[in-house]
C-alpha cells in the first residue's frame, strides 16, 4: 500500500465516523420531537458521539533496529518536503517511542520530550502526559521543514552516564551501546518518550503513529 492509498482509505474511514455522528445527531432530534427523550439517553448518545470525535487509528511501527520504521514514516508523512524530516540513518536512530498525531484541541504543532530521568519513578508515561511542567516543549513551524528536521533532531540525541546511573534508571546495561575508552560510561537516550503534535492532512483524518 502506498501514500495515497493509505490517505484514501483513512479518508474514507474518516468520512463514516462523520456521517455516523451526524446519525446520531437526526436520531437525537427525532427524539425530542416525538416526546421520547431521556436524560440517560441523551448523555449515552453524547458520549458515544464524543468517542467517535476522539477516535484515531493507531500503527505502531515495531521491529529492529535500522530496519526502515522512520523511513516509512518519512514516505508517508513528509514526502511533500523533498527532504528527510524524521531523523533516520544507519545504526540506532529514534531513541525514544515518538507519538505523531494531531490533536485538534491543541492545533499549534509541536515536539514535546519526556527526560529520561522520569525512569527513576513508578508513574507511567500516560500519567506523566498529564504534567505538562515536567515535558521539554519545542514549537514547531510546519511551513520550515528545515526547522522541523532540526527540531526532531531531538528524537536521537543521547548522552554519556555511568553504569550506576543507568542501572538507577532500570536500563538492562547489555542492550546499551558503551564507550570504547572508558569502560565505565554507556550511552542512553536524552529523552524518555515524544509527542510529536503536527497539523499534517494525513494525520487530522485521524492517523496516529507510534515509531519505536
């Protein structure tokens, strides 16, 4: 399946939650004009028509390393840029699960980085999600795909700690890269996880992507 046919068949999923909330909006009015409307009806519908508005198809992009997951995105996502905008080479690239979806209730896009330090408590990343104080955030202006590719630079940034450290953050120290001259350092990503909020056509239909 290539770009546009994805973008066709997410459209016309896109469409049918549209038409079905507009089913449910002629079914509530047909209601209260024949006298058969109730309270817990009525908020029954109104949720079901909030979940519909809410809905997004989620693709998680899972497998090895440097096996093509980012570039996929790139095609379908960035292809109108002529460039690379999600970083994406040879060896470990994306070091931290990045989120890529539109929020409709936050249209500014946006990079917002989870530091790795939260690893050291219990609370999980759908919580944390909730502080924004402890997220980096880095606005982003869609009409610079230079500026979004140096933005997402972020997303493979790594720093240098001990193997203390990484065992405080629950690393399993056999799967991190290490230093070649000093025995004592491996080499962690920067930031925990990433919501990468983008005003992108695609993704406004209600496509959501998680690359691992």
């Amino acid at each position: 399946m290539n770009a546009n046919e994805l973008s066709s068949k997410v459209a016309v999923y896109y469409e049918w939650k549209q038409q079905l909330i507009a089913s449910i909006g002629l079914y509530q009015n047909w209601l209260v004009d024949n006298n058969l409307n109730s309270f817990d009806l009525e908020q029954r519908l109104e949720q079901g028509k909030a979940l519909l508005e809410e809905d997004q198809l989620t693709i998680a992009m899972v497998g090895e390393y440097s096996r093509g997951k980012t570039e996929l995105i790139n095609a379908l996502l960035f292809a109108g840029f002529g460039q690379r905008i999600l970083p994406s080479q040879a060896g470990r690239t994306t070091m931290c699960p990045t989120e890529i979806y539109f929020d409709s209730k936050d249209p500014q896009s946006f990079l917002r980085l989870l530091p790795i330090e939260t690893r050291s408590n219990s609370e999980s990343i759908q919580r944390l999600k909730a502080d924004e104080s402890i997220w980096h955030s880095i606005p982003i202006d869609i009409d610079n795909p230079q500026q979004i590719a140096e933005v997402l630079e972020q997303l493979a940034a790594t720093k240098e700690i001990d193997h203390q450290q990484a065992a405080d953050l629950g690393f399993d120290q056999r799967m991190l890269d290490t230093i070649p001259d000093q025995a004592n350092k491996v080499v962690v990503p920067v930031w925990r996880h990433a919501l990468l909020n983008l005003d992108n056509p695609l993704l406004k239909q209600g496509l959501r992507f998680l690359d691992t």
